[in-house]
C-alpha cells in the first residue's frame, strides 16, 4: 500500500510542479470551441520524447511518439 501510495502522489505531485509539466495545461486549454487540444513543436520536444505532437497522438493513437513528426510532415494541411 505504501508503495502504491509513493507513486500515485509521486505523479500527481511532479506533474504539477515541474517545469516540463505546463504542456499538459498548454495543450489542453480551450481557446477557440472549434479546437480543444493543441500541439507544440518546439525544441522541448526532444527533450520530451515528441510529447508536443498533441493533436496528432490523438489522431493516431497507436503511432510511436518517435513517428508522429513524420505524420505531421505526411499530412501538414491537417496539423498547422
């Protein structure tokens, strides 16, 4: 139970303050109703593992993160 314990407020405690962790509120605040999530792609990117490509993991579920840059570059008309 503990351990259980350390990981779950591990998580949920460095989600909220870490530097790196302000893509999840970036990427899902709503500024226009047509669009609910955002992607990035900046250099933060490399850092994290193509987390930025938002839009297109939610397309495309089942791609490897280390694969959706080359979606994006597949498909430009659909993530600009």
């Amino acid at each position: 139970v503990k351990g259980l314990l350390y990981l779950v407020l591990g998580t949920i405690f460095g989600m909220q303050f870490h530097p790196m962790a302000g893509h999840f509120v970036a990427e899902h605040f709503v500024m226009s109703a047509d669009q609910e999530t955002y992607s990035y792609y900046g250099p933060l990117n490399w850092l994290t593992f193509n987390v930025g490509y938002h839009n297109e993991h939610h397309d495309f579920a089942f791609i490897s993160g280390t694969n959706l840059p080359k979606l994006r570059d597949m498909a430009p008309e659909f993530y600009e």
